[in-house]
C-alpha cells in the first residue's frame, strides 16, 4: 500500500484557497458568478501541478496523469468560458444571492469560493494517490486511463451537443432530448464522474486504495446537483430520461 502523506496532500490546499480568493476579486467588479465556473476544473489542475512538485520523478504514473489531468481541466474551463462569455448571471448564482442579502459580495467569498476550493482540496485525493509510489505501471493503470477516456468523451461530445442545440434559435424554450441526452438528462456530469473514478483506478494501480473519498465525494455532488429542478417544460423528459446513470428512456 502506497503511503498516505498528509504533508503532500495539504500542500494543494493555499494553493486552492488563493485560488478561489483570486477568483472572487475578479467576482466584485463584474458583480457575476460566472467566473466561478471554469474554477473548478482549473484548481484541480493546480492541486495535480502541485503534487507533481513533491513526488519522487521516478513515478511512472507521473506524466501520464499530469497529461490527462491538463486535457480534461483545459478542455472544461475553456468549454466553460466560452460558454459563459457576456452572458446575464446563472440563475442559480442568481438565486444564492437573492438568499443571502445584504453584503452579498462579501459572504460569497465564504458561501462560493472557500467552499469550492475545499471540496476541490478532496476531489484532488486520487492524484495524490497515483503519485505516491513508483510501482511500475500495470493492467489497472491501462483500465483507469480507458475509462478516463470513455468518461471524457462522454463529457466532450455532451457539451458539444448541448452548445449546439443552445445556438439554433429554433431551439429556444425547448428541451435537448437527442444524443447522449437522450439516455441520461446529465452526460457531461456522468462523463466527468466517469473520468474521475478512472483517476482513481491509477491511484489504486499505485497502492492508494485510500483515496476513495475523492470520486465518491465528486459522484455525490454530481448526482444532488443532476436532481434539481429543471423548468416546466422539463417535466416530460424527466419523467422519461434518468437524471444521472445512463439508459433506454422510459416510454
């Protein structure tokens, strides 16, 4: 079993809260939470670089891990900036600040942020894992890498058909239904839990079977965020398409 070092893990967490501090002054002149979004996938990227510092060089997990980790957090943050350029606030950031006035601005640094930057501290955990032993790279490292691939592509292909559907001005007030949201009502959040679980397969490649928190903290966030509610006329592709784990629609 590969060692849990707790000085490592912890190095990442300054590191997530400036971060998140850094993001949140960008917040107050745009008065726009927006920017939060492509956070996420950024910080994880940054905890990866920071791990990668202090682990021994001869790790053979190392590089490939860092490679994976660089496309899918680059991929999001840009999909997610582009997504979100010039547009109006996300309406459940609208809703967040409607509940806690006055000094909205001020509390989001400890409401958003902060927060975000702990769970991510978490996420982190397989990282650490895959870097924390030099036990050469086996069948469990290729299955995790396979199903990284899968879940990323999932996630890929899902936002690329939900951007598209979004541009078509005959789709306005409509549901996408079509494509791989035509089997769960989420694929980006299953491809990225899939992608995740895949990281922590290396890790356990590595010995760090301790490192399980990570995607089953992420899997949980994902799923309670994939059940919330939708608008009105979401109510029928509810009803037939599963909120999370892909399957046939229900007839």
């Amino acid at each position: 079993m590969a060692p849990f070092e707790f000085d490592t893990w912890y190095a990442a967490l300054p590191v997530l809260v400036a971060a998140a501090t850094f993001t949140w002054l960008l917040s107050l002149p745009l008065r726009n939470l927006n920017v939060a979004f492509p956070l996420w996938s950024l910080m994880l990227f940054a905890a990866g670089v920071t791990y990668a510092l202090q682990a021994d060089p001869r790790a053979p997990r190392l590089s490939p891990v860092l490679w994976l980790l660089a496309a899918w957090a680059l991929r999001l943050a840009g999909h997610l900036a582009v997504r979100n350029a010039g547009q109006p606030e996300d309406r459940r950031y609208q809703d967040v600040r409607a509940r806690h006035q006055p000094r909205f601005a001020l509390k989001s640094l400890y409401l958003v942020f902060w927060p975000m930057a702990a769970l991510a501290w978490v996420v982190s955990l397989p990282l650490v894992g895959a870097f924390a032993s030099i036990r050469p790279l086996g069948r469990l490292d290729y299955a995790g890498m396979l199903l990284w691939a899968v879940g990323f592509g999932i996630e890929a292909v899902g936002d690329w058909q939900l951007a598209r559907f979004r541009r078509d001005p005959a789709n306005r007030g409509l549901v996408l239904s079509r494509g791989l949201w035509r089997y769960t009502r989420h694929p980006n959040y299953f491809g990225e839990a899939c992608a995740w679980w895949g990281f922590w397969l290396i890790a356990c490649a590595a010995g760090a079977w301790w490192t399980l928190p990570g995607p089953v903290l992420l899997t949980g966030l994902l799923r309670l965020r994939a059940a919330g509610k939708g608008r009105p006329q979401y109510a029928d592709y509810v009803l037939k398409t599963n909120a999370f784990f892909p399957a046939r629609p229900r007839k």
